[in-house]
C-alpha cells in the first residue's frame, strides 16, 4: 500500500487518515521509500528526521497529542516537509549555511511547534540557499537542488528544496518563507502552488525584523486544495509576533470548496513596460490569463502605477539584511557568498534619507493598489520573467536578451507585490517549446487570501495541470538562450 500513497493529494491523505483507513505511520514509510527513490536525482531532502516523524505518528496514533483534532487545519498525522531556514527541536538546522553547518537547535520555531499541535509530522528539512538569499538553490554544505522536471536546470529559490519535495511526491506539504518571490518562484519553476500569505496571516516567530513585512513564512502544495488546508495549519495569533491576527471565522479550506468567481480581472504581462520578461513567457502568460474569460470574469490589460516599486524593494531589502546580517558579516565575512555582503553592504551604504524615500514610496505604492482593487477583484502577472535556468547559475544569464543587473532582478514581478503586501500565490499554466514549466502569479486584495484561494481553484480546475502531479525526475539539457 506504501508503493501507492505518495500520489494521494493532501487532503486525500488526511481523509484517510481521519477515517483510519491509513495511519500515520503508513504515510511516513511511503514518504521515506519516495525519498530513497528520488533524492540522489534532485537533492531536495538533504537532512531527514524519520525517528523523529514515527515517534510523533504513534503519539498522534495513541491519541496524545490530538488536543487540535477539531481545528481547521488538523492534518491528523501528515508528513511535511520544513525548509531549512527555520529550526525544528533536535534536527540539524543550518540555514544554508557553513557557519551554522553543525547547528542543532534544542526548541523548534513558533510556526513549526504550530504545524506540529496540528498533526503535522516534520519528516525533512528542505533545501534552500544560504539564508534564504537567492533565485536558485543551492548551498556549500549541501550543494544543489534540481527541477525535477529536467535535471539539468534550477528548480528556483529560496523555497526550492520544498518545491521539488511536492513535484516529486516526497512529502504532501511543503513550508517555506518568500520575501522577494521565494515561495512563488519555484512553485512557477516546478509547476506547483506556492502562497505568499498577507504579512501578520503567519508567524514569523524568532525573526528580528519582527515589525518588517518583508519577509513572511507561507504553505506550498501540489494544488490549491492542499495549499488551504496548509494554511489553516499555518494562520492565526502568534505571541511571538506582534504583526500576526486571528485566524478567520470560515476556514480556507471551506472557502476553496464554494469558489466564488471573480468579476473584473486585471492582467499586466510587464506592469506598464516597466519589466522585462523573455518573449515566450509573456505570450503563454497573455493567453492563460485570458482563460479567466471562460469562467466569466471580464479580463482587462490593466496595471497598478508600482513607481519606483524595484528600487524601493532594493532599499527596503538591503535594510532588513543590515538587521539580520550585519555582525555575523563582520565575524564571519569569508564564509558568506558576494551576493549576500553585496545586499549588506547596500544597505549600510544608504542614507537615512533614502530609507526615508523608500517607506513614504512604499506606503504610497499600498494606497495605489487599494484604489486599482476597487476596480478590480485579482491582479494577475506572469510567475516569473524566465523559465527555469541552468541549475550551475546563480540566476538567468539574460531577460528579454539582456544581461541582469543583479541577482534579484530574476525576481522583479514577484518583489513589486511584497512592496505592496498584498497576498500572491504561484499557480501553473503551461510549459514552454522545452518542456519547462510556466506559471501566473496571482495578487488578492489586502488580507484577501479567501477570495485568491477560490480564484485560485477555479483557475487550477480550468486548466488541470496539477493533474500531472508528482513525478519522477527526468533528465535533460540546458536549452538554449532565448529572448
């Protein structure tokens, strides 16, 4: 029966689960059997904690923990997986890094002892780079992550060990953190849903940019069912965090089983020609966005006025990596990579003036968005200028033919929407003339993560494709560079 249960969707596993048809226990072999399969391939799992997810799953099966059994989210014994930002009592944690390579936390992060009480069993750390910073994904304590969909490309970052869990079958949930695109990217590079909630909708926990909404913790999922289910896990107050809020009365998952059809959807392939992208992104992304038509939306080209919404999200960014980087920088500069100091340094190299410029711009930029989501009930952008890229890279070679600036600009379209804080999530919607997968982003009302999961599902039903989901790893070549 362990052969067969990876391919069950998560809210199929915790059915059965639910009913007893399946324990705990069961699902926990079939993750590890799956794992033994596809790791040596794509590198996703690279610290397992198995011991650790049975000695959970029998006291979930005894009925010890259970005191969340009747809260939206339970998941009643589930295996998922924890990305490697993000400590879990016990289990090597080492945040993608060399100085933190032999880091065994002894208490687990706010969020995961939430994923725990809810039935969550932590059967892996992910793979991610070195904190967090970067489109692809890889690291010098633990090397590369591949795309499961061709081998020799990038499965993107920084939640990429999680993205390729879920395409693979290896775990039914995955969690991550996003800050400029990281739990969107590679949900559009591996054909699976990634959310970046609403900051406050999940803990952060432990973070010392506690009053920032830059960065935010968030569910992957193989489909939008599963995603909402992760997030009823996630959402809700958290002492730890002074910008989280309560949980809503009518569950996600409740929501997504009774969509409600957007009326007016914008689409913008570029935000107003302010982004490049490569030519064959933005024509699949054009003519997926139209199939909102289909359901009965209106499909309008329509774009937010961002501004200077890059700059501001460099300036902001470069701040928030003072804060959590500056004195490990200056203990340990040797064993950091250029793009993290480059960030760093960025930001004590800015005046209190820009910094100033940057926060007046952001919170024009929020009222901006209330105004155009009183025209409009979704936004919908391309997932990512580029598909996936040479997993050797650090990021895309060139966009639309030319050379980025740096290693952010890969995630431009993803990092406008942070600025904005307003809730996106990655959905597939094709593959390219190579086979690699294509995905929209798709922005919700501030907090509006019920009506962005329904719109979601609807969208995901239309087209299918999380129907093609998990699969083994195939092999393949970089594709040439196009424009």
């Amino acid at each position: 029966m362990s052969n067969e249960l990876w391919r069950l969707t998560a809210v199929e596993a915790v059915s059965r689960l639910r009913k007893k048809e399946i324990s705990p226990l069961d699902l926990v072999e079939a993750s590890a059997k799956r794992m033994q399969e596809v790791e040596p391939a794509v590198n996703a799992m690279p610290t397992l904690c198995l011991d650790r997810a049975r000695d959970h799953a029998k006291r979930i099966m005894d009925g010890k923990v259970n005191e969340a059994e009747g809260e939206a989210g339970w998941l009643a014994g589930l295996p998922v997986s924890i990305k490697d930002l993000t400590d879990v009592a016990g289990v090597r944690t080492t945040y993608g890094s060399p100085i933190f390579a032999d880091h065994v936390p002894e208490k687990s992060h706010p969020l995961v002892e939430r994923i725990e009480r809810k039935g969550g069993l932590v059967i892996a750390k992910s793979n991610t780079p070195e904190f967090g910073a970067g489109g692809s994904t890889f690291n010098e304590v633990f090397g590369r992550t591949r795309n499961p969909w061709n081998t020799a490309l990038t499965c993107g970052g920084s939640t990429g060990g999680g993205a390729v869990s879920l395409a693979t079958g290896e775990a039914w949930l995955a969690h991550g953190s996003d800050h400029g695109g990281s739990l969107r990217r590679p949900g559009t590079y591996c054909s699976v849903v990634g959310l970046r909630p609403s900051p406050g909708r999940v803990t952060r926990g432990t973070s010392n940019n506690l009053w920032s909404p830059q960065s935010v913790q968030g569910p992957m999922a193989r489909s939008v069912a599963d995603l909402a289910l992760f997030l009823d896990t996630m959402a809700g107050f958290c002492p730890h965090d002074p910008m989280t809020f309560d949980a809503p009365a009518v569950s996600f998952s409740a929501g997504v089983a009774r969509p409600v059809v957007p009326k007016r959807v914008a689409f913008t392939a570029d935000y107003g020609g302010k982004m490049k992208l490569d030519r064959e992104i933005r024509e699949i992304c054009t003519k997926m966005a139209r199939r909102f038509e289909e359901l009965g939306c209106i499909v309008e080209e329509a774009s937010p006025d961002i501004g200077d919404a890059d700059e501001v999200f460099l300036a902001l960014r470069s701040q928030q990596f003072v804060v959590d980087r500056e004195l490990q920088i200056a203990q340990y500069r040797d064993k950091f990579k250029p793009d993290i100091i480059w960030n760093t340094e960025r930001g004590l190299a800015q005046t209190p003036s820009k910094i100033a410029w940057a926060e007046r711009e952001r919170a024009a930029l929020f009222r901006r968005m209330v105004t155009f989501f009183e025209t409009y009930d979704l936004l919908v952008t391309p997932g990512s200028p580029t598909a996936a890229f040479d997993v050797m890279l650090r990021h895309p070679e060139t966009i639309a033919g030319v050379k980025p600036e740096n290693y952010m600009a890969g995630s431009t379209v993803n990092s406008v929407i942070t600025v904005t804080g307003c809730p996106a999530i990655a959905v597939p919607c094709g593959f390219d003339q190579f086979g690699r997968p294509v995905g929209l982003q798709l922005v919700g009302k501030p907090r509006g993560e019920a009506a962005l999961l329904q719109a979601a599902a609807l969208y995901e039903t239309l087209v299918g494709l999380h129907k093609l989901l998990p699969i083994d790893p195939r092999p393949g070549s970089v594709p040439p560079a196009v424009q």
